[in-house]
C-alpha cells in the first residue's frame, strides 16, 4: 500500500469519556458577547487538559441579533454535540427561543439566567429543569467589568475548570487590549467564580494530560490539508459557510509561495482554477452547494482533459439557497452524480474536524495522482465547528504528478493508453511535449475524435484509473467486528462513533463503517467490510437518504437494513442513532 | 509556485530564428472553405514568429465555436475548454505561471455572448493576457443563429425577421471595463492583423483585438466587409475619455490600435515566507 | 385515472414487418446533395404507404464534408436502425471510410457506386457484399439534371416505390423552385429507375394503407408537443442537437400569442423560463448536457420556488463537449441527481421519434400540475431522426395549473401544507395574493425560515406531492407478460421493441418494460411490473450503466440480471439486443 | 400570453389613492440597524404610492445579499431567487406578461459580480425593466468581501492588503452596453432617491439606478459618503458619447439621472395567427 494511502486513525473517542462530558450554552443578544465567551471557554478547557468543542448558531440577522454559543468539554476527544444541555447560562432571553430545538433541554438540566431578565420563554422551558437567577449585570456593574466576562468565570467553574486556564485564555484573547482590560476582565472572571461557588460549582481539576492540543475548526484545517499537500493557487467565490477556507487560504498561499485570486463568480473560480493546474500548479477552490452546482460543467471538463483538481464542498441545508448557515449532508448526489455524461472522479468527505487536515490533504494527493477532480464533501457543522484536538502528525500525503518525461522525438500522446489509465502529462514549458487539452472527445494524441473506438477507450481509461487505484486503507474507518454494522460517512461519522460506544455498552456487538472515499466506491471493500453482518444501520443527514441509495446501487446490503436519515438544520445526536440501533437490542 | 517544475526551467538557450511555420501544427482545420478564420491562424503564427519564444513557452486558449477550435492548430500549448470560459482558465494559468506568454481565443458568441462576465472582469482584472475574438457576428458552429454583434434586422431560424437588438459594441465595453488596450483587425488583412497581434501580445495588461472574421457559410454577406474597412482615422489614444467618445460612435469598421492605457498589469503578491507552513500551523497551538 | 396520465400506446411495430425492412444508405461528399436524396427518399415512401426513417452522419466539418443518408423503409412503423446496410449508393468515396461503424455492410448488402469514383475504401468493405458501378454522373450530364437525383431514382426503385411517390416528393421540396428545375429535376429520376432497371430492381408496390401519415422529427415532435400542453414561452441558447426544437418554437410561438427570447446564456435561459412561468406562462428551455449542467443550480430554485417549468434535454456523447453531434443516453445521473440538495423533481423520457410529443406534453402537463421542473430527457437520435409516423391522435394532456382561488381575506400562504402537497398558485395581477417566492427555506406563507419543523415540513410537501400523484399507466410501456423482462427508457426502446419481437419468434418469453417517467420512480408499480420475472435484461446507451443503477437503488431486481450498456456515438442496433438476450434461449 | 389568467384581468376599478405604507409588508428586515438599505426600502415605497399602481401589478425580482431581502419587504408579488439572477427572471416575468410594472433590485456583488453578464445584456436588450442596484461596495451577506466597486486598497481576510484592482465603473459600462437609463442615487436622501425611483420606472427600456447604499457594519468608513455625495454639476443628457465621457472620468459621486436615451423598449413580436396550431400540425403532413 502506498504509504500516502494509509489511514492516519484518529483515536475513536474514548467510551467511558463519553459519558463525562458537559454541554454548556450561552446565550444572549446581539453585541452580549456571547461568541467570545464561548470561544474562551474551550480554549480554557484545553489549557485544562481537556477536549471540548464549540457549535455557535444565530438568527437571522446579519449583525447583533440573539446569538448562542454552545460548548461540549471532555475529559477524551469529542466526536459531536451531546444530546441535550446540561447546564444553559443567559445573559438575556431576547428571541431565545429560536433555539429551542438546537438546545434541547432536558429534566437534568440546569438553567442560569441573569436575574434582570425576566421569565425563560416558554418554549424554551422543560419539565424538571433547574433555573436559578444570577446577577450577572450587577456584579459586573460593580466592579466596572462586562457580564459576559462573569458569565464566563462562572461557566468555567461549573465546568470544573481551574481559574488560571482562563487566566490564560483570556490573556491570548485580550492581550493586545492593554494592561487594564486585562485586569477588569480577570477581575469579572474571579466574580464568576465568586457566584458559582455559591451554586455548588464542583472542585477544579487539572488534567495531567500533556499532550499537546490544537484548536482548530474543519475550514482552517480543509486549508491547511491543502497546503500541506502542495497545494499553491486557490480561485475563490464567497459562500456561506466554506468563505474560511478561502480567507485562511488568502493569508496562508503567499506565505508559501501561492496566491489566491477572487473570481467573478464560480464558472470562473472553478476555471481559474483548472487553468493553475493545466499549469501544473496543484490548485483547488471551495464552496457551498449553489456553487457547485455552477462548477460541474466543467467539472466535467476537467474529467475529460484529465486535470487535477480541489474542489471543497461545506454543505448546507439545501436545495437552493435552503439554510445557507446550517449543516446537511445532502450535496452526495450532485457530488457524484451531478456531471453531464458518464463522468468519474473523486469524492471523499472528512470524518470528523480533526480529519479534514487529513482527508483535503489526501483528496489533493489523489487528484493529482489520477490526474482527476477530487471534490471533498465536508459541511457547516464540520466547517465551522472550533474543536480542541490532538496535534496532528506531521507530513502526510503529497501532490505529485505523473509528468510526461523528455522527448524521445515520437509525437507525444498525452491521453496515451496504459495500463494504469493514468497517462504521464505534460505542462507549459517542456518542450516538445505540446498538446492540447481538450473537453471534446478525443484520440490518444489529444484530437478530437468521434470514433467509437477512441470513446470507448477514453471512457474505460478514465474509469479505470480510478477504479482499479489502490487506496489502501483510508477509503474508510472500520471499527470493531460486531454482527450489526452501522455505516455512514461524513461528519455523521461522529455522533454515529459516540451512538456506538453507548450501544456497546449496552451489549449490543456493533462495528461503524465510516465511508472517506464515496467516489469511486469498491463493492468488494465494502463486501470484506460488510461481511458477516446481519444487520445493517445507514446513517446520513439529508431527506432523502441518498446514501442509503448509493450503496444499493453499489453494494450487497443484507435483508435487515435500516436507513436512518433526516435532513438538517440541527446536527445529528447520539441519542437519536442509539434509538434507532435499539430494535436489535 | 510549481515545485514539481524547477527541473524544465534551466538556463537559457540562445533564441534560434523561427518562421511561421513553427507555430502551426499539421492538424488540418474543420473550418469551410473561405473561412476568416484560416487567416486569423496565419496572422497568430506570423505574430509569434516575429516574437520568436519558444512554442513551449506559449499557451493559447479557447472556449467553444469555430473559431475556438485554433489552440490546436497553433503549435503551442493549447488548451480546448468549454463554451465561454477561456479567460478564466488563462487567468489562473498566467497567474499561476507568469512567466509563460498566454493568448485566449474564440468568437463573438464565446467571448461576449456566454463569456461576457469574463469579458468584463478579465478587463478589470487587468492580467497580462492578450484576447483575440475572431468576431463573424454569428454562431457558426451552431449554424447560424445570431450573436451579440448580429446586425438587429439578421434574419435567421432561431430570430425571424431578425433580433431587432442593437448589436453590443465590444470595444467600447472594454473601455469602460478597464482593458488596457484595445484594437480592432481584420482577418482580409492578415499582415496587419499579425502586426497588431504581436502587439497586443507585448502590451502589459489585458490586451484586447476584436478581429472581424468572416463567416462564408452563414453570412456571406460578410464578404463585403472588405470593402467597409479602413484605418482608424484618428491616432491612438491613451485617454479614456476620449477614447470612450470615439467607441461610442465609431461604425465598427475602423481598424487600428485604438486605446493604449498605461495601467500595470495584475499579478497577486506573493511574498514567501521562511519556514512559513510550521508558522501557520503554529497559530492553532494553544 | 386523470386522462393526462393515460397511454397513449403508440403501436408496437409489427414484428413481421420488421424483418421485411430495407435499409439504404447514400454516402457522398458536401455538396453532392446526400442529405436532399435521403429526405426525398422518405417522403416518396411516405407517400407509397410505406413507414420510414432517416438518419444522417457527416464528418467534423462545419460545412461541405462528406455526409452519409441512411433511410430505413418498411411496411410498419419503425423503432430504429436496422443491424446492417442493405443497400449503400456511393455519389463518391471521398472519406467515406469515416461512416465504416455506422454503415455495418454485410455479407448481403449490395454497394452500388459511381463508377467514376474509384474504389471502394477497404475499410468499408465486407466480405461477400456485391459491388456493383453505375454511371450516375455521366447520367445526369447526358439529361442536364444532378447525379444525386438519379441516384434517388435509383434508390426509390431499388426500394419497390412507384415513380410517382417519388415525383411527389420532388415537387415537394422542388415546387417552389420553378417548373424547369422540377422537370429537370424529373428527367433526372426516371433515369435513375432506368439505371434500377438494368439492376433488377423490384416491382414497385404502392401500398393500399391508406392511413394519414406525418414525417416529423423528435425535436419537431417536442416542440409540437409543448405548443399542444400550452407553453407559451421559451427562452433559448443555441447548442446540438437541441437547437432545431428552440428554432420550430420561434416561428410557432409568435403565431400562437407567445414568444421565444435568445437568452446570453443557459443562465439566462433557465431563469427567464422560471420568471416567465412564475408570471402564471407555461415554459419551457431546450438544451443539452453542457447547457443541462449549468441550469442545475436554477432547476433548484424553481423546485424550492415550486415553479413549473419544463426542460428538454437532447443528450449527446458526453461527458463536455463529449461528441457533440452523436447520441447517447448519459445525462440520466445529471438529470435527476443533479440538484444540490434533497431536490425532488420530474425526468421523463420520450420512448420514440413519434413519442416525443406525448412525453414532451406530458411532461408540460405534470409541471404545471404538480409545480415542479420537468425534465425531459430525448436524444440526438429522436431529435434528428426523420421519422414517418402515423398521425397522432389530437387533444392530449394540458398544462393546467392550481391556482389561488379569490381572497377571502386571510394572509396568502403559497406554501400551504395540503394533502396532495400541491399548493394552489397565485400569479401577479391577483390582488391580496402576494407573495415572495423564495429559493431559501421558507414557511408555509414563503418568508424565511431555518426552523427545522419548517425545512421538514416543506421538504416532505415537495417529495410527496411528486411521490403521492398518480401518473396513471403512462409511467412506462409495459408490453408482453414473458418470464424475461427487458427494462429500458427512453430512445432505446426502438432497438429493444425490435430485439425482443425477433427474440419472441425464436421462441423467448419476453416483456418489455420500457420507462417514461424516470423519477419520480415508483417501487411498487416496478415491482408489479418485474412480477413473476425470472430473468432481467437492463438495456442502455452509456458508460456507467446510470439507470440499472437506479434501478437497483430503487427495486428489487432478480438475481438473474444482466446490464448491456454501452455508450455513443453508434446507435444500439435490435441485434446487439437479441444477442444478450441469447443467453435465455 | 396567459390563457389560464384571463379571469383575473377584469374591468378597471377606480384608482384608489395609495400611500408608501400600502406598499409594505410587516415582515422584520435582516438589516443591521443603521444599514442604508432601510431608507432604499422606503424610497422604493414612496416610488410606488407615487406611481400608484396596484401592489398586484408590481413585481419585484432580486437575487441573493442583505439588499436581496428587499422583496419581502414590499407588499408587490416578489421574488427571491438565486444569487446573480435576478434580470433573466425579471424579463421572463416582463416579456411574457408585458402589463407588469417590474423592478430588480439587488447588491453590487449579486449584479456586478456573479451577475454582471445579465447586467450587461439587459442593458442591451433593453426590456422596460428597472434595476436598482445598492452599491455598498462590499458582499454583506457574506460578511465583508470585496465587491468590483470596492476600493483597490480596501483591506479584508479575502484580500489582506486589499485587491489592487481598479473599481469597476457600473455607470459607463451600462452606457457603453446600451441601458436606456442611468441614474444616481444615495440612500441617505430618501427622497431624491425616490424620485430617481420613479423615474426609471417611468422611463421606457432598461433602466439603470445605482443607489449609493452604506453597509454600516463591514465599511462602517461609508458614513462619510453623505460628504461626499453632491447633485451631478451637469444636465441630463440624451448623447451617448458626451454621456460617455463623462461617465469615464466621473468619481462616482455624482447624483441624478446621468443619462436618458430613446432607445424603444423590447418586447418580442407575438403575432397570433387563427388556428395556428392546426397550421403547425399541417406542416408535418404529406
Ligand atoms: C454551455 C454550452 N452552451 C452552448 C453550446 C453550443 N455552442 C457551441 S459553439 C456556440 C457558439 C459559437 O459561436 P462563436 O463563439 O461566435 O464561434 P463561431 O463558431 O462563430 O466561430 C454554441 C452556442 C456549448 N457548446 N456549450
Ligand atoms: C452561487 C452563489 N454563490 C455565492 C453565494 C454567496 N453569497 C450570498 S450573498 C453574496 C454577495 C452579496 O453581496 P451583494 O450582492 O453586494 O449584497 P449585499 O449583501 O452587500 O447587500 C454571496 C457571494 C450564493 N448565495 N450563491
Ligand atoms: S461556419 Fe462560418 S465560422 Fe464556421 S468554419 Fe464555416 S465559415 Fe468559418
Ligand atoms: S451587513 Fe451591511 S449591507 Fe448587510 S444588513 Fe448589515 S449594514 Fe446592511
Ligand atoms: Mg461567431
Ligand atoms: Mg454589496
């Protein structure tokens, strides 16, 4: 197995962990400074020694409408949000009610509000909850500090959190603000602290674990895949919610020698971007689900040409515009199946936030080894999620092409037939190797052709070589061997790890499946892997289960298989997916 | 920025002399008999041999028409796109690659009718490409329907009695986009069409030629145009105003270098940093 | 069941006749007349009470290259090509070597060439084909006519049509022409039998069916189809082989109140079609693969909008630029997983020449009714194919839309839940009916929402209202009850209804399950269809094998299945068919 | 056109007089508080009292962008389409029901960007279409990219430093493509920009408003417009290339209607024929 294809296994998140996790929400209105609470807080956590992570959702306001920061903290790495929230902190109750279903308080659930706040929305409100009031605003008042500040001295007591890993997050955060905003606001987080004590906050405890952390959401990391496979040149269009990768691209790619250029729109960023790499600069760009709905003509182009080729995808709620801020996995059939005529590239989605460094830099490494596009299904919650993981191994797999070596005085053959379907290419510069590259049919040499024969051998070339690659391990993470086998790809892949651990203990001997490469799918992979199970679980978040359609296209699925799939805005929960694996319990 | 490519780039050789020749393939045209087009690619191949780089160092680019089939007929790298998107595919090839020459070709209904969004930012944009549109005023691969620069009263199948559109003015829509030159040719002319070609190549920035290409086939009315061209009679002009008042009016048969600006062309900064993926990766440690 | 949605059974051709077909083909270089002969061909044959085709073929030239006329005559409707060339009539031999695949000569077909012409190019030639010279040219010159008009003398003889069908046909075309062309014209085709004679052609046999016949092609019959259901606008953009149906709408159009606008672009196109029947105007596009490709993002929009709206795609060889003048049936993955998003909508597929105005007015009629883009998914070769064709019946299904009844004073909610899922409309011009229509999420009044009951609701509304109507028994032509099913859609229909009427006289049991409506797909009705089906044969014309994968995502198929796919440029003749299905017999 | 329709288009009822909150909806704008598009909203309105046709008779089309969220907010049928968009379905909308009053609103990025190909089309079509585009030189919807009206040296994450791109100049380019009509607004007059309003609507053919429109959170810098901004110093003028000149070296600034020609508005021949379709039918037969 080519080392590049090996499965870089990020550690399945600890079980037992699992269940030790806390759910923390903020919310408040616009300019409450909900956002950088939240923010803090993780980054407290992992000062602590701990692993959290950091959802935000909005309203519909551009600017200053209500906000909520929701924070998971945990004692392994985290795979998804929790089931419900533990404890919900209210600076106000300004249309929080928005965010009823995103919070989904429970009977165990603690509610903090601010005491000048008036009544919790009704429908926020649930059966068994705990609501205490807090004077957020006077102690702030007090002491000429802000009351998001308290909030978060308080928050991070109640998550156990020792004082100085605030300390030190606060300090990242305000340092360039002076010595006396820093001071007020340490002041503020000590009053927090000063109220949660008086609410039974629980003894501080540092880890000892000293691994090193990084905080990092799947957008800076999808970038940093790139640059770290070799990519140089990014063509960009704005959408919500994959303009991150594009603005850390735009501060990353001169650093190291690239560039990226804003485009007029997508037909244009996508052409941009096969023009860098006919070049033979390893290129890609990024978008949402309009945008790629813009670009598969000449996706297909680049199938056809034979050109390397990036494309990031941060779904959204679709179709059309849909839910532009929120999560859906239901961009796999325009992604597979979206080009004209019989079109085969690459798809692949990362796993989890940690894994888009890994899967983006191994869609670039693949793209440029079969000379093909590669797009790569992430979405929102991956995207935008602000998640402390485990430093990440260094290296990984590269761009490098399969380049057309010096003449040897015969007429180069750019589309030549060998036996790998991968044809060494030729770029500007080298001499005598001109050619050109063509979205018409074409003959080995590049000319357009109508013969049946050259179709058919241009057709079979350009499956081929992507059908018979070997991907080695990393086409999927496969864990455990249990009789029923939940399979799933994407960023489902973590609640569905997190549903799994429960399940199992509960009894039930369960492997996951998680798909990374989607496009071309092996039916005798997913066979092996397959094998011996009696019942099979699809998991995927989008309406119509297109997924669980793919792998029947594909795959053998046995009798007793169930499709679990409903659509976004609200990321999927463990809950759910452990309810639906209880029928074989 | 293509590490994989230090290896092609060796020293420099001296410049052998080159003929016409050497920049055509012996691909044999589609196009009929009498096409324009056939002498746009004679005028292509005398401009680059009066330029002299080495055909490897050269990319021509195109889109989908008749006349976006000349990459491979030129022989240099070529590069066969899809329907109205030539610009933006040598835009990131000359971005990416600046030092390659990088020449985008096609026609009326490629570049202003499918392409004119490309057109418009390729002008702002202001990269050192030169653009030649081989303008028949109609779609000729398709068979004949009428393009943007179709005459409002062209009859045609797909617009009976014709489109009753003023025909869109390409130059003095350049202008206003910001080309950086700007020139009208024409294929009956290939001396002339070559020597303005060659200079639009040299000319920083985006530089763009309308070439009034002949279509025998649908417009052979088009044959007559020979006897409507002349010489611009005014000089060239670097003020846009100006020049925005003489495009405005002019009939379209004025042929000559019609605006030179003086705006540096575009390239992205770049300003590579030592040890600069580790900095990067340093900024999401705690 | 709604008569819309009813069969309209086009006749089955009759497989005794089908063995009793002759093909001829006439091969000459440009402006020797081919396309002129052919068409004349088939008109004097419709005339002689016979059924036709023509199919035609010419080199990569713009203009003036070699061309070849391939005309199929039989005493019954016919479905397709025949396997082989019968009789091939050369004006010259100038690159006709290129036509080798499509021609398919024989050991039985009979080569009647100029004898000025030289050779007949070896890659042409069969073993055991006859050769035979004849003097067209100095023919002609002796009476002052064209050698190509002998030629169609010749030929009409070779066929068995009387001289006076032909003489019809002439002055058809020629009438307007003045009486010296038409005599000369005359002169020239009795020469023609003259030369037929020495040959020993046939007696001619005017049939005594006397039943009114058109000659029509696909693309003829889909704009005719379109007129019929009450599409009254349509907005353009030139591309093959779509452009013939855009150019019959703009001289219809006006002359039924409506209008066709040339669009910039397929950009344009698409969302002029969805301004124009948003405004209350039944719509429609032409386009094809490359133009189908960029229009994906705005069919979204129209069916998060619920805009009717139809879209004819005259696939070609893909994937790009592909092949642009040859057919293919590879759009199907675009056409109906093309959308980004959960975006439910309707493809259909005309199953013949003829057959292309019903599905097309079908298609018009299920947009309007059930507020949704309609994809019809016709090919080169129905849309250019020259068909004579009985005349259809008249009336057929009409595009009717639920509109907004009058206000009764109650805020307007477009995007009502109804129990078909079918809202009723409201257009500009009906007071107190306002509303936006909107390609985000909305609720049922259409304002904005990222609610997730909302998303679902209108997800479910927009799914079901396709999956829940009854399309009555025009989903598909069902024909036969053998224990051998061949399942196919669209244009290869023609070779399979052929094939499996040769397959049945050698005694096979077999049905044929041709599919109209490709999606929605009903499981059921596949499922009763495929019941009691021991064996099934997936007939298409692609790489990838795009509906059998569908269907197996979709149906339950026997173990015993077999997929014959392959791609353009060559049409699927009925004897690669019967050779599959030779594995049953 | 609308066979379906006839019903609705019944006698004339008497004109009532209608005020600016007639043609409002109470939906809640997205805006940011201060954000310039709440005073167009209103200038749109009082426009359309002024005018007084029946909100049923007025549709406003728009594509994506805070300034996209327009249509909702006027009580007219409206709609919110996809992002670029907005003139193709606006001249379906016209062309096929030709008695509509139509209006497309939208950003500098939804019209000069991804949508600056329609721009220049209907510019040239010509169809009795207003446009109303709120300039705020920045995507706001996407929270502060720049648009190619933004300054070159305008600093953002997407372009550190900013683009170095020259502004694109949306005035000269739709002279330069045809519109019929082209006018200057500020949205910090509401009242001026509502006569600006009326006028293009008014006026036959394309016609063009660029409304100077604040976008107060990502350029909070553009409240110093309402200091900059002045009545053009020139008067309307109806020759093209005076209108050309000017317009080319123009700083953007000036306001009122700049330009107003007599191009006849387009609207396609329709010449219903009795049984015509059985003519059509005919043609098929023998
Ligand atoms: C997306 C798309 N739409 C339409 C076409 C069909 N098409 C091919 S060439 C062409 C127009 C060519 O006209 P022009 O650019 O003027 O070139 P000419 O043939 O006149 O030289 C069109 C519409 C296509 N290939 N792709
Ligand atoms: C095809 C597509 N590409 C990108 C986007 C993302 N997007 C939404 S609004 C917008 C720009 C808005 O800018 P502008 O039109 O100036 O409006 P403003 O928000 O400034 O009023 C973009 C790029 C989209 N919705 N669809
Ligand atoms: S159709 Fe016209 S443009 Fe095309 S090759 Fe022939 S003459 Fe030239
Ligand atoms: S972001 Fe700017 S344009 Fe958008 S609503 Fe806020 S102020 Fe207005
Ligand atoms: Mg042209
Ligand atoms: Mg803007």
């Amino acid at each position: 197995m080519d080392s590049a294809n090996r499965n870089p296994g990020p550690p399945a998140p600890d079980a037992a962990a699992a269940d030790s996790t806390l759910s923390l929400a903020i919310v408040g209105s616009g300019g409450s400074g909900v956002m950088t609470t939240g923010a803090m807080l993780l980054d407290a956590a992992a000062r602590a020694g701990r692993y959290g992570l950091l959802t935000r959702s909005v309203g519909p306001q551009i600017r200053g409408g209500e906000a909520v920061a929701m924070v998971r903290l945990g004692a392994a790495p985290l795979a998804c949000n929790g089931d419900t929230c533990d404890i919900l902190l209210a600076l106000d109750w300004q249309n929080a009610e928005r965010f009823a279903a995103e919070l989904a308080l429970g009977p165990h659930s603690l509610v903090i509000a601010e005491e000048s706040a008036g009544d919790m929305p009704p429908a926020l409100q649930a059966p068994g909850a705990r609501i205490v009031k807090v004077p957020l605003q006077k102690t702030a008042k007090a002491i000429k500090g802000r009351p998001n500040m308290v909030a978060l001295g308080l928050a991070a007591a109640m998550a156990g959190l020792p004082q100085a890993a605030v300390t030190g997050a606060v300090a990242r955060v305000l340092g360039g603000k002076g010595a006396a905003t820093l001071a007020a606001s340490e002041a503020a987080v000590a009053a927090g602290y000063g109220e949660a004590s008086r609410l039974g906050a629980p003894a501080a405890t540092a880890h000892s674990d000293e691994r090193p952390r990084w905080i990092i959401t799947g957008n800076e990391a999808a970038g940093l895949g790139a640059v770290r496979a070799g990519v140089r040149f990014a063509a960009a269009y704005p959408i919500t919610p994959a303009t991150e990768i594009m603005e850390w691209l735009a501060d990353a790619l001169p650093k190291v020698g690239g560039a990226l250029v804003q485009a007029e729109d997508e037909l244009a960023s996508i052409n941009m971007t096969i023009g860098a790499a006919y070049g033979g600069t390893p290129s890609m760009t990024a978008t949402s689900g309009p945008g790629l709905a813009l670009m598969v003509e000449s996706i297909g182009l680049a199938i056809t040409s034979e050109i390397p080729l990036l494309v990031v995808d941060v779904m959204r709620s679709g179709p059309s515009t849909g839910i532009p801020t929120k999560s859906e996995q239901s961009d796999l059939n325009i992604a597979i199946h979206g080009v004209h005529g019989d079109a085969p590239h690459l798809v692949l989605a990362p796993l989890s936030v940690a894994d888009c460094l890994f899967t983006t830099q191994w869609a670039a490494h693949l793209a440029e080894r079969l000379q093909a596009p590669a797009i790569v299904l992430s979405d929102q919650y991956l995207g935008q999620t602000r998640m402390v993981i485990d430093r990440p191994a260094e290296g990984g797999p590269a761009a490098r092409r399969v380049l057309a070596s010096a003449t040897d005085g015969s007429r180069y053959a750019r589309y030549a037939l060998t036996p790998s379907g991968v044809s060494p290419m030729s770029v500007p510069g080298m001499a005598s190797r001109q050619y050109t590259a063509d979205g018409l049919e074409h003959s080995q040499h590049g000319t357009p052709s109508s013969k049946a024969e050259d179709h058919l051998a241009q057709l079979e070339k350009r499956r081929n070589k992507l059908a018979g690659y070997d991907y080695g391990d990393a086409w999927a993470e496969i864990d455990g061997d249990g009789d029923l086998a939940v399979v799933t790809w994407g960023s489902t892949a973590g609640p569905v790890r997190e549903a799994v651990a429960r399940a199992r203990r509960r009894g039930l001997s369960v492997r996951v499946i998680a798909l990374r490469l989607l496009s071309p799918l092996s039916p005798s992979r997913l066979a092996a892997a397959l094998d011996g199970a009696r019942g099979v679980l699809v998991v995927e978040q989008n309406h119509s289960g297109q997924f669980h359609r793919l792998l029947r296209a594909h795959a053998a699925l046995p009798a007793d298989t169930v499709a679990l799939h409903r659509p976004g805005p609200i990321p999927f929960r463990p809950g759910e997916i452990v309810s639906a694996l209880e029928r074989w319990m | 920025m293509t590490a994989t490519l230090t290896a092609i780039e060796a020293a420099p050789l001296p410049v052998p002399v080159r003929a016409p020749a050497d920049y055509k393939t012996d691909v044999k045209p589609i196009w009929c008999p009498g096409c324009g087009d056939y002498s746009v690619l004679m005028s292509m191949a005398m401009a680059l041999a009066e330029l002299g780089r080495p055909p490897e160092e050269i990319v021509v680019v195109s889109g989908i028409g008749c006349s976006s089939r000349i990459p491979a007929y030129v022989n240099t790298y070529g590069f066969h796109g899809v329907h109205g998107r030539a610009l933006p595919v040598a835009t990131g090839i000359k971005l990416s690659r600046p030092e390659l020459t990088v020449i985008a070709a096609g026609g009326d209904g490629d570049g202003y009718s499918i392409g004119g969004n490309h057109f418009l930012h390729s002008c702002r944009r202001n990269v050192d490409i030169a653009y030649l549109v081989m303008d028949n005023r109609v779609y000729g691969m398709t068979k004949g329907q009428p393009s943007p620069t179709t005459e409002p009263e062209w009859d045609s199948d797909l617009a009976p009695g014709g489109t009753g559109l003023r025909p869109f003015n390409p130059l003095a829509i350049a202008l206003a986009a910001g080309a950086n030159f700007i020139a009208r040719a024409f294929s009956g002319d290939p001396a002339g069409t070559a020597r303005i070609v060659a200079e639009a190549i040299r000319a920083p920035g985006f530089s763009f030629v309308e070439i009034l290409s002949p279509c025998v086939t649908f417009r052979p009315d088009e044959r007559e145009w020979r006897k409507l061209v002349r010489p611009a009679p005014v000089t060239e002009t670097s003020d846009p105003g100006r020049a925005a008042r003489r495009l405005m009016t002019d009939d379209g048969f004025n042929l000559g270098i019609l605006y030179r600006g003086d705006r540096r062309a575009y390239q992205p900064r770049s300003a590579p940093v030592a040890d600069a993926e580790r900095a990067l990766e340093r900024a999401f440690e705690l």
